[in-house]
C-alpha cells in the first residue's frame, strides 16, 4: 500500500509484533492529521430532540469513511463518542440516539473495506485503516464548534472492540472507552475461537495460516491494552458467546489498564440485554459529565420523566 501511516517499505516489512516495542508498532497508525476531512454530511432526520446525518470522511488510505452522525439539540460544547460494530453502524444506531438524546454527539463509523482481502497484507492493512478510521472521526469531532474536545470516548463491539482498544491505546484524545464482546486479537480469535467462521478459515488457510496469523497479529490489541492511558474502561462479555470464550473475555480484561470494570450479561455475542445498554449509557454519561443519561434511558424505558412509573 502506498498511504504515508503503514510506511510499508520501510516499517511493515520488518516489523515482528512479539519482538516490536509499543512505540514502534504506534507508528503504524501515524497519518497526517492536518489533511483536510473532506466532510459530507447529509441530514437523515430530525426529531425527538435530536438530528440524524449520514456522513462521510476522507482516509489517508484514499478511502473514504461513512456512518452516521447523531447531535443533540441545543446550543454549547457538548461530549461525544465514536462507536464501530463488526455488524456495521446501523447496529449501534439505538445506543448512539439515546445518547443523542441523553445530551452527547455521537459518530458512528463503518470499517473501510480490504483493498486485498483474504491475503495476510491487504487483511493486515484494512485492520490499520480502521484504527485510523477511528482516530479520524477524533479529528472530526475535534473540529465541530459543538463537540467539546475534551470529552470524547471510543465504544466498540467485537472487531470494533479490538480496533478501539488499539486506537484508546495509542491516541489519547479518547478519555473513556467500552469494549463490547472484544478480545486481544483476530490472530487470537481466528487461531482459536471455536465458531464455525473461524474454524473455516483455519480450514481455507490451511499450511498458510501461521503465516497469516503471524503478518495480521501486529494489530492484535494485546500489543497495546497494556500501554492505554489511565482511561476509565468498560468492558462488557456475554455468558453464551459462541466465538468469545470466557477465558478470552477474561484475558482482554486482565490484560488492560485500568480503571476498568467487567460486567457479564446473559446473552449471545449481540449483547442486546437491556441491562448492557443502560450500563454503557451511565458508564459514558459519568466518564464525560453527562447529566441526561437517566432521564433519556427512563424515557425509552417508558416512565415518566423524575418519577420513576410508567
């Protein structure tokens, strides 16, 4: 590839991630941050004290980023939080809006796809390019006059947990995080996770897959959760998970800086327990001085505003 963050003539080529220090793999996510965004916003709806975008941004990769945008109502600076869900950003729409709602912008953002899929490099690559989609829509918020800069967190699910806690681990503009159903990595996941989508590319690789394991693993977040800022963290695991066992929950756990907490829920890998949404919810809304969260997660839970009955 050929955008100035991999510096793969000089950086990728060499790099063994169990020999490299954590500042040397950080400079893969280098980029210019200067370059214009090259912004689209284009208004979806408007209601409930809320308006919903879709956006787009440009990547140093050439790419672009989409997703949604969701603000608030009202004038001032206000928190934010960047989300990406492996299922893509519809699937954090309704946690994005409560938060919208509760008083926070929220950008939800796709993963760029692979410009070489399948082959170690190019799904190595696509891995980079959504931390540093992730790090962009940092620099999107940043430049709003309604999103205070100092209160931006990261939230991910499954492969968007794992790219989160390498993009929280190495930009420090992120002052919480929530990683929901993540590990310490898709070479972990992929050499080990009983689900039948990773048992089929053990299969597919076949005596390719050392190999592959080994050229991808230098995004593997266990490279980086060690090295995170004193960030407050959320982390969020399902008893019946069939691809994240619970000792990989754990280990991403432990393996992390904290302040952190652990919270199980009795669910599948979509953690759509009720409990799960209003815990990320308060947990953002106390990381970044947010007052709304209560009142907007009683609205949605059919009681009536500061009474607690439906």
């Amino acid at each position: 590839m050929s955008f100035r963050l991999l510096a793969p003539s000089v950086l990728l080529c060499c790099i063994a991630a169990s020999a490299e220090s954590f500042a040397e793999l950080g400079k893969l996510y280098e980029y210019d941050r200067a370059a214009p965004l090259d912004l689209k916003l284009t208004q979806r709806d408007s209601r409930n004290g809320y308006a919903l975008y879709d956006v787009s941004y440009g990547l140093p990769t050439k790419q672009r980023a989409d997703g949604f945008l969701a603000v608030p109502q009202g004038r001032g600076r206000k928190p934010a939080v960047v989300w990406m869900h492996s299922s893509g950003a519809m699937a954090w729409l309704g946690d994005a809006i409560l938060l919208a709602r509760a008083g926070a912008v929220s950008l939800i953002v796709n993963a760029p796809a692979s410009v070489a899929a399948g082959t170690p490099e190019g799904d190595r690559d696509a891995m980079i390019a959504a931390v540093v989609t992730l790090r962009r829509a940092a620099d999107l918020l940043e430049a709003r006059d309604d999103v205070d800069p100092r209160r931006i967190a990261i939230a991910g699910h499954s492969f968007g947990a794992m790219m989160g806690a390498v993009a929280a681990s190495v930009d420090p503009r992120f002052k919480a995080a929530v990683f929901e159903a993540g590990l310490l990595g898709m070479s972990v996941h992929i050499a080990t996770s009983p689900h039948p989508w990773a048992q089929g590319i053990r299969k597919e690789l076949g005596a390719g897959l050392p190999h592959y394991l080994e050229v991808i693993s230098v995004v593997d977040a266990a490279h980086y959760i060690g090295h995170a800022p004193a960030i407050p963290k959320l982390f969020q695991s399902a008893w019946y998970d069939p691809g994240v066992p619970y000792e990989d929950s754990v280990k991403f756990y432990e393996e992390a800086t904290g302040p952190k907490e652990l919270k199980w829920y009795d669910t599948a890998h979509d953690i759509d327990d009720i409990a799960a949404i209003a815990d990320r919810t308060r947990f953002l809304a106390k990381a970044l001085g947010l007052s709304g969260a209560d009142a907007a997660i009683g609205t949605k839970a059919g009681r009536k505003a500061g009474t607690g009955r439906p």
